[in-house]
C-alpha cells in the first residue's frame, strides 16, 4: 500500500517513519494534495499544513483526490480542520483534535497554530498549539491539581495569547497577572514538566498506526458519494498546480537572458517592484478563496483593452503578438490580471496609506508635497477650491484633450469613467474636478 504523509511540526519524520513506512512531504500547502493524487496512492494523510505565508491546502482538491479512488484522512493540525470540514463528503479524521472540531466545540484555526522552524530544523516548533494547552489543563483539572474555575480561567489566559506567543511560561505569567490563586498555579507549574499533554502528537501517531494497519488489509478505492463539477475556477487552480508541478515559468520574465536585459537596461529596480506587488497580489487573491472564472477573464480583458486604447479587434491582435500572447498563454496572463485587480481593490485603503512612504522613498515627497500645497493656496486665493467648467472657459471636451494631449502625452481612453476609477480618482466627476483644479492652478502661475 502506498501512502503520502504531510508532516511537520507535530512529529519528527523519523519518529513517525518508524510507525508506518510511507512517503513524508512537508506541511501540505494548495496544490500539494492534487499533486500527490495525481501519484495514485492509496491514501493522503494530511497532519500539518501551512497557515499563514502560503495559500492553505484547498478544500476542492482533497476532493478532488478522493475522486481518483485516493483515501483522505486528517488528524491533530489544519489536517483535523479539513477532515472536520468534509467529514460528510468522505474525508476521514482521526484523534481527539478531529473530534472536537466535527462536534463544534472548538471552530478556530488559531487552536492548532503554532510557530515553528524552517525545514532545517525539522520544523521545531517554537510555540505551544492551544489544543494542547487545553488537553494539558484538562488532565490537572480530572486529577484534581487544579478545580474548574482555575482550569477555566487558564484556558482563557491562554486564548488571550496570539498563537506565535503561547508557551506555557507565557500562559502562567498571563494567568498571574488575571488574579488566579498563585498556589493552583504554583501546583500547575510543578506538574507541568511530566504531566503536560501533546494531543496533536499523540492524534498524528493514532493516524499513522491507523495506516499501518491498514497495510495489512489495503482497502478498495475510495468510492465518493458527491459529483465532481469542474468549474472554471476548478480548472484554472488545475492549471496553476500543474504549473507548478511542471516547474514551467508564469511568464517570460523568468527567462534568465530577460532579466539579463533588464538588469543592463537600468529597469531591474523598477520593475522587480511592480512584479513583488503582483506576485504578492495574486497571492492575497489566492489565499483568500479567489479563483477567476472564464467570465472574470474576459472582463478583466476588455477592461485592460480600454485602459490600453486599443479599440479595434486588430489593433489588439497585433498587442498581443508582441507581448507573445496566445492561446496558451493568454488564459494565465488574464487570471494573474484579474486576481491581481481583485486583491488591488481589496486592499486599496490600505494601498493609499502607504503613498507617502512610496514617495519618500523614492526621493519625491518633497516635491509633490510642495506642488499639492501651492495648488491648493492658489486655489483658495482665487475662491476655486470647487471650480466648474464655466470658470476655466472650457467645454468637458475641450478640457479632455488639454488633459490628455498636453500633460499626460497619451490618446483619450474609450472609457473614461473606467480610466477615471482605475486612475485614482473614484469616479469620472472627481477626475473632472481634479483636472479643472490642474488647469486653473497652472493659469494662476502653478509649475
């Protein structure tokens, strides 16, 4: 029988390879469940699993790995969680951890979270998972170390704590500070070094023995009692893992001999900005449940045709020839867009906070700070904070194209009320009226 293991922190692999010979991956993140259904073992267990700088393992590939006749089990960490999730879809959990997640009484990821190492280490864990925290409180409190209101207090002391902080010095020094009796917690301390529990240790190793038992008696294919529906967003996250998988770029600019070019161009800075900001875009996209559509596409690439002024079919036939964009390639390029604008407008508030630290960076606060501030003494000066067409002389038409022909040096887009949202202004009128502001200003004598 053949199984694939996702393990980190809960328990050493060589611990564990001497429960149950299997193959052992690290912490599953999306696309490593599929990948290993693509193999055809007999069974994915997923104990570990990455939380927080990763997009999780996602819950449609586990189902769709059980469609391939694999069984899934989860135990002890985000493998409890997914178990506890598609438990009535087929995905089989084990351990109390499991337990406690199916019947409701715990729902935070948080409760199984922990810090840990990198793979150097072995994933060492750095932090104490509150599930053990808890199950370590339960057993003082059954063998009467501590009575029920302390245990409770405890277990809120410990909830108090963000999971990368929790350890059970940290847990005592919060519990000392919230008035629980100083002996209970004196008892606690004393007791702790033998009597601490390690429930999601011990969850892994009842799921490996599980496995190894059934090396004895291999179990038939999985039969799933659910219909599969291969959606768009399904196979768009298809492609992306096969990518992945296949270690194929996302794009040209992974060519060694392009980024070459860029780099003796004087471009490397400036671009490698912009595409750490896409990169991180879609993965904020990704990690948020986003998954494109055909129709999200082919929006994204209307609205891309606009902002490009390329109105004619032709026009933007020929665009996409020099980019070397095609029917291969040209599905990724607008999912990446598309996830890319999504994750934009999620976090625009956010984004605009940190406008002023982009220009100091770059050595231009002081001169776009000084440029707003006069525009705006001239303006009050001359009573045209909120000016009208009427004050500059101008018609919307003849405004446009001074706009557009005289400061920005670039054609008039088709959609103007899409420009003026994708630009920064919010909306058309608000671009009007900061354009009218631009106009006067520089009448009044504005450089």
């Amino acid at each position: 029988m053949q199984s694939v293991v996702f393990l980190g922190p809960t328990l050493p692999v060589a611990e564990a390879r001497a429960l149950l010979a299997a193959e052992y991956r690290p912490p599953a993140a999306f696309g490593d469940v599929y990948r290993a259904a693509l193999g055809r073992p007999t069974a994915i267990a997923i104990i570990d699993g990455v939380f927080e700088r990763q997009p999780a393992v996602w819950h449609k590939e586990i189902l769709w790995a059980m469609t391939q006749g694999v069984h899934v089990l989860g135990a002890s960490s985000i493998g409890a969680l997914r178990a506890a999730e598609l438990a009535p879809l087929g995905m089989l959990g084990v351990g109390k951890v499991f337990e406690a997640f199916h019947a409701g009484v715990l729902q935070d990821d948080d409760e199984v979270a922990i810090a840990h190492g990198p793979v150097e280490t072995g994933y060492a864990g750095l932090s104490v998972a509150m599930v053990d925290i808890r199950a370590t409180i339960e057993a003082a409190r059954s063998s009467a170390l501590i009575g029920d209101e302390t245990a409770a207090a405890l277990v809120r002391a410990g909830k108090r704590l963000h999971f990368r902080e929790r350890s059970y010095a940290a847990l005592l020094g919060n519990a000392r500070q919230s008035g629980i009796s100083a002996q209970d917690l004196d008892r606690f301390d004393q007791w702790l070094p033998t009597g601490r529990v390690e429930q999601k240790r011990a969850d892994a190793v009842e799921l490996l023995r599980e496995l190894a038992r059934w090396e004895v008696n291999p179990p038939p294919p999985h039969q799933p009692s659910y219909w599969f529906s291969q959606t768009d967003a399904w196979e768009s996250a298809r492609a992306s893992m096969d990518r992945t998988k296949a270690g194929s770029p996302d794009s040209a600019g992974t060519d060694p001999f392009l980024l070459e070019e860029v780099a003796v161009a004087g471009r490397w800075a400036a671009l490698l900005g912009a595409a750490f900001e896409r990169a991180l875009a879609v993965r904020i996209a990704e990690a948020s449940g986003y998954h494109p559509d055909r129709e999200s596409m082919l929006r994204c690439g209307e609205s891309l045709r606009a902002e490009l002024g390329l109105a004619d079919k032709s026009s933007f036939e020929t665009w996409l020839a020099e980019q070397d964009l095609d029917g291969a390639t040209l599905p990724l390029f607008l999912r990446n867009e598309a996830s890319y604008r999504y994750a934009r407008a999620m976090f625009r508030s956010e984004a605009e906070a940190q406008v002023s630290q982009v220009l100091q960076i770059r050595g231009e606060w002081l001169s776009t700070s000084s440029r707003a501030r006069r525009k705006r003494e001239l303006l009050q000066a001359a009573g045209l904070e909120n000016p009208s067409l009427g004050d500059a002389q101008l018609t919307e038409d003849a405004l446009w194209t001074w706009y557009f022909d005289q400061v920005l040096h670039q054609p008039r887009p088709r959609d103007m009320a899409y420009y003026a949202t994708s630009a920064g202004f919010g909306e058309l009128g608000a671009m009007r009226d900061a354009v009218l502001r631009e106009r006067l200003a520089r009448t009044l004598g504005l450089e």
